[in-house]
DNA sequence: GCGTCGCCCTTTACATAGTAAGGCATCCGT
DNA sequence: ACGGATGCCTTACTATGTAAAGGGCGACGC
C-alpha cells in the first residue's frame, strides 16, 4: 500500500495558499519543497506537475499573490481618495503575509500584480492627476517601505523577540506619511500642470 | 601536500567584503558559503573561525554592513537638510548593493545601525524637530521602498532584463518623493509642537 | 469483462547546501 | 628545539531542489 490517492487532487491555489502560511508561520527560509508537500499531505514531486517551474514559479507566484490587489473607484472620488485606498489595501495584503514581503519588494511586478499597477494608474489618470505614473512609483516606494519597518518594530524574525504582536503605532505612522505624501505629490502635480 | 597558508590570513572585513561582492553580483541565492570560500581562496570551513554564527551571522552582518551611515551634520543646519544628507546616504548605501536589499529590510537593525538610527535621531531632534523619532521611522520607510522600487525598475535579479543598467529616473523620484515627505513631516512637526 | 491509455502521485537518485568534529601544518615564545 | 596556539583543511552527515522513471487508478473502447 505504497499510497492512498488524496481526495482533493492537489491545485495550484491550495500549493500556494499553504506555502503562504508556511512562509508566515516559519519564515521564507523553512518553506521548502518537502515541507510543502508535507502540510499538503502530498509527497515534494507531486508540486512540480502543478507548479511547472519548481520553486522560483512557486515564489513568483507567491510576490504575485500579495503584491496584487483591487480597488473599487467610486466615479466622481478625488485622486487623493482613491490613492489612499489603494495604499492601504496594497499595505493589509503586505502585512498580511509578513514572510513573503521580501520576495514581493526584490520580484519584479509581474501578470496580475502588473495589471493592478496600470489599473491603479489608469484611475488616478482619470481622477484629473497630471502625473500618475510617478505618483503610482512614489507611493508603490512608500507602502513597500512602511511595511518593511513596521514588521521591524513588530520584531518579526526576530529571534531575540519572543511575541510578534502588532505594532501599536503602525496604522498610525502609515497614515501620517501617507497624508504627507498625498500632500507633497498634489503641491507637485498640480506645478506639473499649471 | 594538503594546503599552503594564504599570504593575508582571512578576517572579518575580507569576508563580509567578499560576501557583498558575490551577493550583488549573482544574488544572493548564489551566495553560499562554498563559493565563498573560493572567492576568499579557502575552503569553507575556514570562515567558521572568523564568523562564529555560520551563515546567519554572515546574512546579519552584511544587512548592519549596508544601513550603517554615517553623516556630519553642519552645527547650524536646519533639520530638513540634515534629513536629506541621512536620506541620501542610505539611499546610496543600498542601492551600492543590491544583492543584500531584501536582507536590509528585513532584519531588525542592530548593532551599528541602531546606533546610526539613534544618532540621526538624536541630531534631529537637536536641529529643533519636535519628533525625531516619527521621523526617522518615516524616512527610513522611504528610503527602503524608493530603492527596492528602482531596483525593480533597473531589472536586476530579473531573468527576462539582460542588462540591469541603472534607473534614469531613480535620483529624480527620490528626490521629488524626499521633499515631498519632508515638507509633510514639517507640517505635522509644527502642528505638534505648536 | 478486459486491455490500454492517461493522469497524478510516488520512488529513487544525485548534485549541492550548511556545518559539526577532528586533524595537521605553521608560527611564536621560551 | 619544543610545546602550545592559531588557522586552515578533511571528512562526514543531514537537508534541499529536482530530474527520471515507476505505479496505481479511473475512463473508455471493444
């Protein structure tokens, strides 16, 4: 009895879901094959047929995963409005998912995570900001960024830190810079444009 | 005849240094402690003796390696020109070695970086900031995603970009996002302190 | 019913990684 | 000259990524 076919034969979505909980519970450097196929109950070859690429697909896809979100513009919203929005979805799914946030500030966007950009930049265009582009890069730096500090603050990997709990002053902090920058990228857009 | 002695004998400095170079020229998945032991004209063991801590040390020296700055503020200098000169000395740090970037931002600072932080905290607050320390935390986010930003943006580590040359428009966007976020931190500054 | 075909998964195997244990030059002080 | 100390090497073991090939199980034709 060499093995017993699982009954949910194994996708793309549930490699990827449980490689994020493992990348969140143990850190990037314990998610391995081996260990993948282990919480998939699965042995490790059994990922390559649904992962063609092996494991640089599997974190492509996983910066993907977390790098890529949505935002409904309301039609008549200000710029600002729909920038904010947009960092702080973009910043709940970073943060959700502390262990990959390496791999989506070194990867490339890519597909999906792409399409957010240009949708993103397609409304502020429409929006009425001059320069949307450089807008889009400035704050695509600052969410990146305040991220990365706060899971400092938080202690993640940190093994001197026993209790990653939340950090107090996060939302706080991210909300203060991003008023600032909305700020600055306004006062610059609209000399752009005069 | 099992090995001849190197004629320099292998220290702290000539490992990190090698470590910085093989990371950022083949990334840091190719930075194993093997090659660099043929980097350094050794064998692997050898650099036990002088990084006791193994790899993990290595990894923590070389992040604490590229975010320690160091600046002179001016004894008169007003605060936002203080910031700048920290901003763009990180900026410059980081962007000298790509390869470690994700390292940087990922590992709490320690040792000689917390000390930088502490200091350039400390030479704001002197300059007459009323909340250096929200400050500090703010610029050192920016710092972090503008380069990882341009670092996606000049290609490297993408299979698909043959040639990773340098961002045109890198020094430009920092600089338009650094005084943008610094004409915010002095706007929330005063409002404070006022 | 009975091949047989194809899909998923497993088994096996190998190159490479990190690193613990111990060995053997070489160098220094005496 | 000689006894450490120092600094590097050799060996060996475990873990990782992944190529290659094998096996079971359902579907489908006859």
């Amino acid at each position: 009895m060499p093995a017993k076919r699982p009954p949910v034969p194994l996708s793309r979505e549930r490699i990827i879901d449980a490689a994020l909980h493992l990348a969140d519970a143990q850190g990037l450097r314990r998610l391995t094959m081996r260990r993948l196929g282990d919480a998939l109950e699965v042995e490790a070859m059994a990922i390559y047929h649904h992962m063609p690429g092996g494991k640089e697909a599997l974190l492509d896809a996983l910066a993907q995963h977390v790098t890529t979100v949505s935002v409904e513009a309301g039609e008549r919203a200000a710029w600002q409005d729909i920038a904010a929005l947009w960092c702080r979805a973009a910043r709940a799914a970073l943060l959700a998912h502390p262990g990959v946030l390496a791999l989506a500030m070194t990867k490339p966007p890519r597909g999906s995570a792409a399409a957010a950009i240009r949708e993103q930049t397609e409304q502020l265009r429409e929006a009425g900001l001059a320069a949307p582009a450089e807008a889009v890069r400035a704050m695509r730096a600052y969410v990146f960024g305040s991220v990365a500090v706060e899971l400092q603050h938080t202690g993640w990997a940190d093994p001197t830190a026993p209790e990653p709990g939340p950090d107090p002053d996060g939302e706080a902090a991210f909300e203060r810079g991003l008023s600032a920058l909305l700020t600055g990228l306004g006062a610059a857009d609209t000399t752009g444009a005069a």
